[in-house]
C-alpha cells in the first residue's frame, strides 16, 4: 500500500484526500491547526457559531459531482436550503436591490430598473451557461502543463464564445447601462481577486451559477461542508493529524522520502502539499527543489486579503437578510485602493453575512449572527487601532441603512486580518483568496500543479489550478490525487 502525505485539511486538501484513499492508498493528513477546514475552519463561543472563511455556496453541481465520485451526495452529509431572496445590494438607505431565487422574478426586477434589460439578461445567461459548461465541466478539470491539453475539447473550436480575451467589464457594460445592475453583474468577479477591467468575460459564468442555479446554504453552516467532507475521508480510511506542522520535505535524487514535523518524521511514497504553495516551497523545500523563485512569487498578483469581524448582537436586526452587499460608496474607488494603489480604503465597500436569518441555530434564540468583510489590499499593515477604526465605520454604516441600534447591542466581537491569515495559514503577505485569476495568472500560467523537480510531489489549492474558491479547491484536489496517482502507478 502507498503511503501518501497530504500537507494541510483546507478544501483541496480533504478533496485529494478522498480520491487518494479511494484509489487504495493509506493516506495521511497532516494539518497544523487544532481543527479541520483551512480557510473554511469555524467556531464557536457565547451560543454563536461562526463559519470563519466561505459562505457563499454557488456552483452545487460541483459538490453533487464531487460526493458522486465516492457513491454520495451532499445530502448525505449536510441539508442545502435555496436562499430566496439570495442575495441583496444595498446602495443608499432607500435603494435597496433585493435578488429573488426565480429567474422569473430577477427578470422583473432588471426590468423594473433599466427598459429592455430582461430580454439582455436572458442572452448574457444563454452564454454564461455555454461558458459554465465550457469551463466548470470541462477546461477546470485539467493538470494545466500545456495548452494543448485544451485542444482536445469540441468547446474550444467555439473559443470566441468564451470571451478570454475581453475584459468582464466591456462585456456587461454591452448589456447594461444602469449602474446598480452594472454592479450587480460585476461583483462576482471581486472574489477572483482583480477588477472587472482586468478579469476575462471568461469568468461571467459566475453570473450565470449565482443567478440560474441560485445561492445555497448549508444548514448549521458552511462548516457542514467540511464536517462532510472528513466523515468521508475518514470512512475511506484516511487518517488525519491535528496540531501537526509539516516543516520539511526531504528528498533522495529526485523523490521525496519523508516528511519533518513537530510530531515526528512520515515516511511516504507521495505528497500533495495543500498549504499556501509560497510557503511550501519557500519554507519545506531547499531552494535546488523549488519551482519559483522570491523574484517569481513578488510579481504575482495576489487577491486581496480581507479585515473580517465576527459579531454576535443580542436583538433581531430587520433590515438585513442572509447576504448583504453594502454597496453605498464608489465601487471604482475602493477596487482601485485594493489593487491599483494599495492602501486601507477611505470609504470600505463591505460584506454581512447574517445567516441566523436561515438558521436558527447558529445564534442564541432573538439574537443575530453576522461576519462583517472588508476586502483590503494584501500585505498591509495591520494594527488594533486600525481594525478599531472600521469596525465603527461599518456598524455605523449599518445603523444608518438598517435605521437601528446595533453598536449598543454588541454582545461578543473577534476581528480577523492579515496578521491572523500569516499566523494561521502561512498566508504569503496574509492573501485571504490565493492569486488573482487574471488572463496572465491562468490555466498554464498558474503556479504548476507539479513540482517539477521532485516527481512525487504535487501541489494542490488555491494558489494553483483552477484557482480560488471552494468550488475550484475541491477540483483542485481531485487533479492533484490524479496525477499523482499517474506517477506511483
Ligand atoms: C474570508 C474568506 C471568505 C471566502 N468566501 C468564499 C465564499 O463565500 N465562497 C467560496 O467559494 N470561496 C470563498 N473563499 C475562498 C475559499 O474559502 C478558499 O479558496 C478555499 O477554502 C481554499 O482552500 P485550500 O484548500 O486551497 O486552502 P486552505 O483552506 O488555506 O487550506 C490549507 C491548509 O493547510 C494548512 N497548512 C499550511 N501550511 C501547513 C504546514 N506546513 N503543515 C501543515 N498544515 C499546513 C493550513 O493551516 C490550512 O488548514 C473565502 C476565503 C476567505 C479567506
């Protein structure tokens, strides 16, 4: 039986877990934190539960697909409930856009705003599914080593329909001129970690899982996900340790051969690294085994890290639903502070997740739960005084469209920035989502699923193919198991 090492239990992590012990070998995890989940980990304290990283859970083919391979589905793990409205935008105190899980009803509602646009909605979600097919069910499932593997698909024969080459933001303002719905169709995109100027219209097909096949929510929470997710790894046979820190990779000629950590040495026939690739190769590897070089990871682009406050407040708020984008300050201005001039922004855009107001029980009874995200520039500087000062900017921001008290009826807070991404996760300049997925940074272009040196070596996650979010880590790890499965054979 092969032994095989996976380095971190975040989403990609789990999911290479799973295919590697399916395929027979005896597979261990090995994850620094106290609990399972990476980015996606959750806690609680004071009766609130709180998811720590996701929450948005778009894209569920991608999870039927991915328990399928094990004889499963998500419903053997964790109850999905569609969220209606899904989402709301929340531009001024009276301009409120709320998304219905209908596409009848969104129809009405683009149409209530800008003449003509339902008929414009219906085409550009015709094309956001071609590209959904094109690239969730076919273009994302490959290795990435060379562009020929594209090839081989019918679908890029009809290339041009994928619109690589056109920026997301020429391609919506074709469709929309109202800015509200503009922003609507744009925001998506801020999660692949540039600005719509600078992602391919490759990526509307985000637009096309958010609206046609709706926003979802795990029941208890996104950490039912993971929970799954390791029950499943587990009733595979794989063996997963906590609190246990890889700290070097050694390697004889051009294999690795053992794995330091705090907790002894593993000895291995293969390892798929999970945790940031910067710090795996940087930290684990001596440099003759790296693939980048410092001079290579600096020039990347990252995707922002993220100044996120965990609150719990002892009273119902009634404004706010699930998901609430609080888009009352200049889109343009915030993205260019986070990409184009990184500093801390002058008037946040921010994010609240309420989900107490889907499920009960991640809140005391009549209380309310929210995660409060601030996408900031990575590599900050990050202070106290700092995190003190937006934390009274949203709330305050909040009361004013929410029309209520809310500071006064705080009962538990915990803020969560770049210093915490480094400390938990070896987060290169504390990166909340990996790389940004522009045209340069994509497929072929990524950090390589292989490394290139030590044949038993794979990486899997974010920083890699396809790129970040949750759905492409659970992909990313399935790649990873293949191919090194491709290699111990
Ligand atoms: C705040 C936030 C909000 C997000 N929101 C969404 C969302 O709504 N929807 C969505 O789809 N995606 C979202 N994402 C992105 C998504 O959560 C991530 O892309 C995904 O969870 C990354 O999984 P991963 O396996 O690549 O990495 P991680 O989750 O980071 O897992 C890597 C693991 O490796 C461990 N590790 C690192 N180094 C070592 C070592 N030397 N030894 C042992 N273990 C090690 C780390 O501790 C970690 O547990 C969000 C991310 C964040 C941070």
């Amino acid at each position: 039986m092969k032994k095989v090492t996976i380095i971190g239990s975040g989403f990609s992590g789990l999911s290479a877990a799973s295919f590697m012990a399916k395929a027979g070998a005896k597979v261990t995890v090995l994850e620094k934190n106290s609990t399972t989940g990476g980015r996606a980990r959750s806690y609680t304290e004071q009766g609130f539960m709180f998811d720590m990283g996701p929450s948005w859970y778009w894209m569920p083919d991608v999870f039927e697909r991915f328990f399928a391979h094990f004889g499963k589905h998500p419903s053997d793990y964790y109850e999905l409930v569609r969220l209606d409205p899904g989402f709301q935008m929340i531009f001024s105190e009276n301009d409120i856009m709320q998304i219905p899980a209908s596409l009848e009803g969104i129809y009405e509602v683009f149409e209530s705003i800008e003449k003509g646009s339902a008929d414009k909605l219906k085409l550009f979600l015709e094309e956001g599914a071609f590209k959904y097919k094109a690239g969730m069910q076919h273009l994302v499932h490959q290795p990435a080593y060379s562009w020929l593997e594209f090839a081989k698909y019918d679908i890029i024969r009809d290339a041009s329909r994928l619109h690589m080459f056109k920026s997301v933001r020429d391609y919506v303002s074709k469709f929309f001129k109202d800015e509200r719905l503009v922003a609507l169709m744009e925001f998506p995109v801020l999660f692949l970690g540039a600005t719509a100027k600078e992602i391919p219209a490759l990526y509307s097909l985000m637009n096309y899982s958010a609206l046609s096949q709706g926003t979802w929510y795990p029941m208890k929470g996104m950490a039912e996900i993971i929970k799954g997710m390791e029950a499943l790894a587990v009733s595979l046979g794989v063996e997963f340790v906590a609190g246990c820190e890889a700290k070097k990779v050694e390697i004889t000629g051009s294999k690795a051969i053992n794995i330091k950590t705090n907790k002894g040495t593993y000895n291995i026939d293969g390892v798929i690294a999970s945790g940031d690739y910067h710090h795996i190769e940087q930290h684990l590897l001596d440099m003759q085994y790296r693939n980048y070089s410092e001079k290579y990871w600096d020039k990347r682009v990252l995707a922002p890290s993220s100044l996120i406050f965990y609150v719990g407040v002892n009273k119902r708020i009634q404004k706010l639903i699930h998901h609430n984008l609080f888009f009352d300050a200049s889109l343009n201005i915030h993205a260019h502070e986070i990409y184009h001039d990184p500093k801390w922004p002058n008037d946040p855009l921010f994010y609240v997740c309420c989900p107490s107001k889907t499920d009960a029980s991640v809140a005391p009874e009549g209380m309310e739960n929210l995660f409060i995200l601030i996408p900031i520039a990575p590599g900050l500087s990050d202070t106290n005084e700092i995190r003190e000062h937006y934390f009274k900017v949203v709330i305050e921001r909040m009361e004013k469209v929410c029309g209520e008290q809310i500071m006064e009826h705080i009962v538990y807070k915990k803020s969560y920035c770049k210093n915490d991404f480094v400390n938990d996760y070896h987060a290169y300049k504390g990166n909340a989502y990996g790389l940004a997925n522009t045209l340069r940074q994509t497929a072929v272009l990524k950090p390589t699923l292989r490394n290139k040196k030590v044949k038993n070596m794979f990486y899997a996650g974010q920083l890699t193919v396809p790129g970040p979010g949750v759905p492409p880590a659970l992909i990313s790890g399935q790649i990873a198991a293949e191919q090194l499965l491709l290699h111990l054979k």
